[in-house]
C-alpha cells in the first residue's frame, strides 16, 4: 500500500512540474505588449509557477527515489539513469533559463519582444525537457 501512494505522489509530482508550466505560454505573449502594471502580474504568475514547479520537483526527486530505493529497479536501470542524467543537465539550464530574462522585463529600456521570444524559447526548451524524463519513466526503455 506505501508503494502505491509513492508512486501516487510521485505521479502527482511530474504533474505538478510539468503542468504550470504550459499556462506561461500565453503570459509570455501578453508580456510582449503590456505595461508596467500588467507585467508586474505576469511576472508574478510566472515567478509563483516556477516556486510550484520547483517544490513538485521536490516531491517527483524524493517519491522518485524512495520507489528505486523500495522497488524491483535498480540505480543502475537505463531509463533510470538517463532520468538523471537529463535531471541533472535540466538544474544547470533552469538556473539560467528564466530569472536573468525575467529580471530585466521591469527596466525602462528592456527590449520587451525580444524578452519574450527569448523567454518563450526557454520556456518550450524546458517543456521538452521535462517531457523527455517523463517519457523515459513511463515508457521504461531498454537502452542497453
């Protein structure tokens, strides 16, 4: 019964991260042509998903380890360790992927449309990659 409520949070958890993360499409296109008042609502949606985002990620890691950990797959498990390899490569993009852009969206001479594209490119680029770890855990590939 504890292995199935991990799995049920871990499920929860790749929802809860790669879900929020689709409402930002349309917030980036609105960010192109909006004002001072409305950007500092979508940044604040965008800054309150990515903080969402970030503690599903949280539940996905641990729930994640806990069912290797408790269950029949090992570390050593192909989709398992591609899982973490696209993990660990994901931190190092998500760090520059999104504060940098969206810190300079509030200066008075921030160039708005590139802003946006740049952002929206970021943001598809981080959905992929998110969708690529879920692929590997649903579909358990055998690689090698």
């Amino acid at each position: 019964m504890f292995y199935r409520i991990l799995i049920f949070l871990h499920v929860l958890g790749a929802i809860g991260t790669i879900g929020p993360f689709f409402i930002l499409l349309p917030i980036v296109k609105k960010l192109r042509t909006s004002r001072d008042v409305e950007i500092t609502a979508y940044l604040s949606t965008f800054w309150f998903v990515i903080r969402l985002t970030k503690h599903s990620g949280h539940l996905l890691v641990i729930s994640g380890v806990l069912l290797t950990v408790l269950g029949p797959w090992t570390w050593r498990t192909p989709w398992i360790m591609m899982t973490l390899v696209i993990l660990f490569a994901s931190l190092f993009f998500l760090a520059r992927a999104f504060s940098p852009k969206l810190r300079k969206f509030p200066e008075k001479d921030a160039n708005k449309e590139e802003l946006a594209d740049k952002l929206r490119r970021s943001l598809w680029m981080y959905i992929i990659i998110l969708l690529a770890m879920l692929w590997f855990m649903v579909v358990k590939p055998t690689l090698w």
